[in-house]
C-alpha cells in the first residue's frame, strides 16, 4: 500500500512541476516569460491556477498520509537493542583491533628530546604493536 502511494505522490510532484513551469509569470520575476505565447489566454490561465490549487492539495494529502503510515508501521526501537548480547562488553570494537594508545609524558605535553636516527628515516615505534604517530 505505501509503494503504491508512493509512486501516485511522486506524479503528482512531477505533474505540480510541470504545470507550474508552463504558467505565465505575471509579474515578469527574473525577466523570463511574458510576450505572448500559446498559453496567453484569460481561461487556460484559470485552468492553470486550478489545476495547480488541486495538485497542490492532492500533493499534501497524500504527504500526510505517507507520514501517518510510516508513523503507526514504525515501532519505536533503540538502536543499542540491535547489538547482539553475546558482543556487548567484550571490546572487539575497531579502536580495540588498533592496539594500546602510546604513553605521553607528563608535563606540558612537549615531546621528549631525543636524536633523530642516524639514517635519516623515521624512527621505529617502541611497540611493535603501536602505530606511529609520525612525531
């Protein structure tokens, strides 16, 4: 049902658009439009107007009504409900597979003054297991 409403929405917002893109500026907004042109006419503009006042409506209804469906189909969940029990708690979560945080001395937080290796490369992390910050 809510498919079906779907599809019938989203022609009347393509048949809206359509409708409202063939009618005449009146005041000539942005300089486009005026003149005279196959949709001149006193009756095909009221054909215009109310043509756009019932999609228009029938655009609104039918919004209102895919909210209320998807309101009262929907149930209310939370999402750590969706994690499995047997996971919660054992920390296999990405930052745990990364391996412990590097230790930062204390004080100001300045790094301690150590020699550059004598290759010229980077140096080696302490931990084999830690990933290098790139200090």
């Amino acid at each position: 049902m809510q498919t079906v409403l779907i599809v019938i929405h989203l022609m009347i917002v393509l048949a809206l658009v359509g409708v409202v893109l063939i009618q005449r500026s009146e005041g000539g907004g942005l300089g486009i439009g005026g003149g005279s042109g196959f949709m001149s006419a006193r009756g095909t503009a009221n054909a215009l107007t109310r043509t756009t006042a019932i999609l228009a409506t029938l655009f609104f209804v039918t919004s209102l009504v895919l909210g209320i469906m998807a309101r009262h189909e929907s149930r209310p969940t939370d999402i750590l409900d969706r994690i499995p029990a047997n996971q919660q708690g054992q920390g296999n979560g990405i930052l745990d597979s990364l391996g412990p945080a590097p230790s930062q001395p204390a004080g100001n937080g300045a790094a301690p003054a150590t020699g550059a290796p004598a290759s010229g490369g980077a140096a080696a992390p302490a931990d084999p297991s830690s990933v290098p910050t790139g200090n």
